[in-house]
C-alpha cells in the first residue's frame, strides 16, 4: 500500500523582553514561586492589561525572518477555558486575525531537495502559569502568567520525524539568531505539540489525527512522528478505527501513551479581547525593524561560503548556532588561513564540544588561545600531531598553549643535520624497505618517514624528513 505522512506542528516560543505582555512585572526565569505577579497578570478585578510593544518587534522580527505577510491591523481575542493555571479564566491571544501569515521555512526534504514547509500565522499571546505536581498535591507557580509567546502554526507539509526534527532545528537557530528567545526547551521556552495522520493514497482514507504533547527534545519529536506513523500504518492495515486523541511521550518506553480522547471539538468561546484596542503598525514601523534586523543563518551561511571560501557543509556548521558562527570569525580576524581554522573547528574542537539539545558552544579556553596554537602548526613551529596534544592540554588541563609547548618539549626539529642524522639511521637499519622502494612498492616510503617521525618523537619537520630520505635515496 501506498502511504502520505501528515505532519503539522504547533510550536509555542517564550519572548526574551524585560516585563511580562501585558504588565510590568519582570519576565524572569527560575525566581521563588509567586513573586513575579501583579494584578494583572494574575486576573484580579480592576486588573486592565496594557500591550508591551517589545512584543509586537520582536513578532514582527520573526515573522519578516520566516517570510510571513505582516498585518498592519491585526487584533487581539480571548480563548476562553477553565483550568488553575489560567488565572483569569482565558487566555489573550489572537485567532482570526493574528499579525503574521503565510511564511515558509524552507528545509532538505526526506528526497534530498528544498522544501517549503509553509506556516500558517505566527500569532502573539500571553503564557500561563505552571503546574508542579508533588505526592498528593497539585501546586502553582504563577510567574509565567503572562509572559509573552509567539505560537507559531505550521501548515501539514511536514511527512516525517527526520523532516519535523530539521524543521524545528532551523526555527530555532533563526529565532536565536534574532536574539527574540534562548529557546531552551528544558525551561520551556520553547514547546512543540505534534498532530499527525496518515492517509492511503489507495483508498484515499485518512486516520484520525493524533495530538502528541509534551515533547522535551527535538529528538523526542522526531521519534514520537516515526512512531505514530507506524501505530496509524497498522490502524489501516488491520482496519480499526479511532477518534481523534491526545498522547504524550514516554522517552523511558520509546512509545506514545494515551492522555484523553477528543470525544467533542473543544469550544473556547473566542471572542475579541475588549479591554486591548486592535494593533496597527505602519509601512514604515515594519521598515525600521527589518533595518535592525541582525543577519540570519542562511545569509550568513552564504557569507561564509563566499568570503572564506569554504565548502557549503563546513560552512553550514560553522554558522547552526549564533555562537558557534561569532568564535570562528573572531578565530580568523588575524589568521587568514580560514580552511584551516575551518578544519581544526570541524575535527578537533567541535567533537570536544557538545552542541546537542539547548547547549551553547563554549570551550574552556579563549579563542585566541586557539589563534595563538594555529599561528604555532602554520608557521612551521610545531606539527599537526603535537598541535593536536596541546589542543588536548587546553581542554583538560585549561593552561595556555605557548606553555604546553614549552613545558611538553614540542617545538618542532628543523635541524637539517639532526634531521639528516636520524634518516641515515633508519636507512641503514631497513635495508629490506629500500629493497622495496626499488622494486615499486611505494608504501615502504611512507613507513621510513614514519620510524624518523618515531625516532625524534614527532618532533621533526615532515616535509623536512621526506625531503632528505627522497635524497638519500637517489644517491643510493
């Protein structure tokens, strides 16, 4: 049977500005429960909200960066449910009219070609507050009430978890980018809820979308997709039936595990928000915040393909995390040897540093400490191998490079005679390699190089060392 994976993802992204959406308590992380609240926030009567216009820039940033429409006159509604930790017994959001629509992020598709994944709206509303179950009791924690989110709304283009998971990476890194969020999901300021069905392109018969919550990794995001496409594959096959329904994911069972049915379409009683007017920007507001605007991963990824002329994965790489992109520029403003620089942060230094799920790109050291160990190998100082030891020495032991140097004793030998001294040597004691090399097999070359390079230790000049035994032999 011919399959269509459906995919649509509903991603919730926490704003970084200083106060809350709608009052001025401060949009802070991890302070003692309750203490970053007000009326407002907290729904109390007499309570009126007053928009933080942070919240408007910062959606119109991402929207103009996710090639979104940007309404001029967009309006705010309530979304009417009752649950403890919405204090006022609805959120403000936006529904019908929400300030940015129809963008697109375009992502590698699971054939290898560009794809348009589109999205819907990105649209701008208040976070509620948090639940903490503990034992027998339920408690709340309302310092997130109110903090502003974008919801940004894909359309169903996606097809699978690995399309999903490279979506929901490059989202990231524009957001990031823009300096609008630290999308850290571990704290929530990024969420992502999945909906996905299949349909049988046979028959034309679709399953009941599944509503898949409380994902924590992108990873998890992906695995719950590839793991509904499977559980909805053998709902068709064996002809059973399901209502639409909300799961959740189990990282420990690596499986989706029924939360609720969906026996009736939630009501929320939208409504327009009166105590907020409508929100209207001008041609020129939008101007001056594209114009601010920092540069995004693609056009720096392009930048970087041009002005360092590096290959399109290298430069891919360097330019996924805002400051990843930031070290190796600074690495390279006195050191144009960039494949180089390019090539010790690609094989050395990125497989020390871990930049999965929400971690930064840090290493123990300063970067012109690396600088200073590049400008050592490139001038002829030290070898690629000893420069390797001291980047080890760097990570572990935190000392500066010049001072490993000296105290590991790894300045390189580029003594013609000790050079020529130690080739000699190892010519007279592998006459059978020699033998070899006269007989055209050229592999015993490279192990005369290799017992010079062991006889000073690694600390020859190689070039130097073949450069001799190649005179030695013609001579010979």
């Amino acid at each position: 049977m011919n399959y269509k994976t459906i995919v649509g993802l509903e991603i919730h992204v926490e704003l970084q500005t200083k106060t809350k959406a709608f009052c001025s308590c401060e949009n802070a992380y991890g302070k003692e429960p309750n203490t970053l609240t007000c009326p407002v926030c907290l729904g109390l009567p007499g309570g009126l909200p007053v928009l933080n216009e942070n919240v408007v820039r910062y959606t119109v940033m991402a929207g103009h960066a996710l090639n979104c429409e940007i309404r001029k006159f967009s309006k705010f509604d309530r979304k009417n449910y009752f649950y403890p930790d919405l204090t006022k017994g609805f959120q403000i959001t936006q529904d019908d009219m929400a300030i940015c629509y129809d963008g697109y992020i375009e992502i590698e598709g699971d054939d290898g070609n560009p794809k348009k994944v589109g999205l819907m709206k990105i649209q701008m509303e208040e976070d509620t507050g948090k639940s903490m179950h503990m034992e027998e009791n339920t408690y709340m924690d309302y310092n997130r009430c109110g903090v502003p989110l974008i919801e940004i709304v894909s359309k169903p283009d996606i097809s699978s978890g690995k399309e999903a998971r490279e979506f929901l990476e490059k989202l990231k890194a524009t957001i990031v980018y823009l300096g609008i969020s630290d999308c850290k999901m571990e704290e929530g300021s990024l969420r992502c809820d999945v909906n996905v069905n299949i349909k049988d392109l046979d028959t034309g018969k679709k399953t009941a979308v599944t509503e898949v919550k409380n994902l924590n990794s992108f990873r998890g995001v992906e695995k719950a997709i590839d793991f509904e496409v499977k559980r909805h594959i053998d709902l068709l096959e064996t002809g059973k039936s399901e209502i639409r329904t909300t799961r959740r994911w189990d990282d420990q069972k690596n499986e989706t595990i029924l939360m609720r049915q969906k026996l009736t379409v939630a009501d929320y009683r939208f409504a327009p928000e009166g105590d907020l007017p409508p929100v209207v920007i001008t041609d020129e507001y939008i101007e001056k915040i594209k114009s601010e605007m920092p540069e995004l991963p693609d056009v720096k990824k392009q930048r970087f393909i041009e002005e360092y002329k590096l290959p399109e994965y290298d430069a891919g790489v360097l330019t996924s995390t805002i400051e990843l992109a930031n070290y190796y520029e600074e690495l390279v403003r006195d050191f144009d040897d960039y494949n180089m620089a390019s090539n010790w942060m690609m094989t050395e230094v990125l497989r020390r540093v871990d930049l999965t799920g929400d971690n930064k790109f840090e290493t123990p050291f300063e970067v012109e400490d690396l600088k200073t160990l590049l400008k050592e190998i490139k001038s002829g100082k030290i070898n690629n191998n000893a420069g390797k030891k001291v980047l080890r020495a760097m990570f572990e032991e935190n000392k500066k490079p010049l001072d490993i140097i000296k105290e590991q004793g790894l300045v390189q030998i580029e003594d013609d005679s000790l050079i020529e001294e130690l080739v000699v040597k190892v010519l007279e004691e592998n006459p059978k390699s020699i033998e070899d090399i006269n007989n055209g097999k050229n592999r015993a070359f490279g192990f005369l190089v290799g017992q010079v390079m062991k006889a000073s230790k690694g600390k020859a000049n190689p070039q130097m060392v073949n450069k001799i035994i190649e005179e030695k032999l013609k001579n010979m």
